[in-house]
C-alpha cells in the first residue's frame, strides 16, 4: 500500500517535469523556483535521436543553421544562455569538421527575477531553432516551441 508521502512525492515529480518533442528531437523543463528580486538558473534539457546530431550554437560556416534557444517573458530577465561544449563531426563526403551537438545535454539559462514581479507561477515561452542531420545529410531546420513555469516566491 503506497503512503501519503510517496504519493505526493510521485505527483510532485510529475507535475514539475514537462517534455515537447518532434521525431527527432525532445525537449525537457522543469518548474524552477525563485525567490523575488532574486538569480537562478534553469536547465534545459534536450535529447537528440540516436543517429542524428543538430548544429553548434556558433558556427563559422555560414550556411550552416546554428542552434539558437529563444525565450519570451516579461517578468523574468534572461542574463545569459550557456551552451553545452560540441563534438567535432564530418559528413560523408565531406572534408570538413562540423561542431555539432547529439545524445542528451544541457542548456543552462540564467534568469533573475525583477523586483515588480508578483508571486506565483510565470510562464516563459520558448523556442529550440536547429537544423538535425545524419551522417548523409542534413533537414530542414525545425522549431520545437515550449515552456517553463517559474514560481516566483
């Protein structure tokens, strides 16, 4: 028989926990406390489908669609964005190295909370831009729109 506590644990986990996908690509968030006035930092997760990689944040290539992370909100300021460190990956075919990302990793995003910001839950959009590719060859570039709640305390 499952206790009162286990039961809030496992809602608790499942309430806090929200995941947008494509076939390739898969993006998790988490609710994120914060006090008023105050910093914190919110992880954003994203899962790569085996076989497949998307583009660097920065890239030197031109032609090449870079992986950018958008987020919209009014009552939370975004400081900054940290991107991951990338692989090094060549095309078949190719003589060149691209920096790319695969499997599972992190963006991390710097938020402060400002001081007019009223209690409760806040609701930031978000935008994952990238452009997926095997090993062949690259898609067309995709948006994965999603959110994260932040509970401003």
């Amino acid at each position: 028989m499952m206790t009162w506590l286990t039961i809030f644990l496992l809602s608790s986990f499942a309430i806090g926990r929200q995941t947008y996908a494509d076939e390739i690509v898969k993006v998790n968030t988490q609710r994120v406390l914060i006090n008023k006035g105050q910093h914190s930092v919110v992880t954003v997760v994203v899962e790569i489908k085996d076989g497949y990689h998307i583009q660097a944040n920065k890239t030197d290539n031109e032609f090449i669609i870079p992986t950018t992370l958008e987020i919209d909100s009014d009552k939370i300021d975004i400081q900054k964005q940290v991107f991951p460190s990338t692989k090094k990956f060549k095309l078949e075919g190719t003589d060149e190295y691209l920096e790319v990302y695969d499997g599972r990793f992190e963006i991390r995003l710097f938020i402060n909370s400002k001081k007019e910001t009223q209690r409760g839950i806040h609701e930031l959009s978000g935008k994952l831009k990238y452009q997926p590719c095997d090993s062949m060859r690259c898609l067309f570039p995709r948006t994965i729109k999603f959110s994260i709640d932040v509970e401003v305390r």
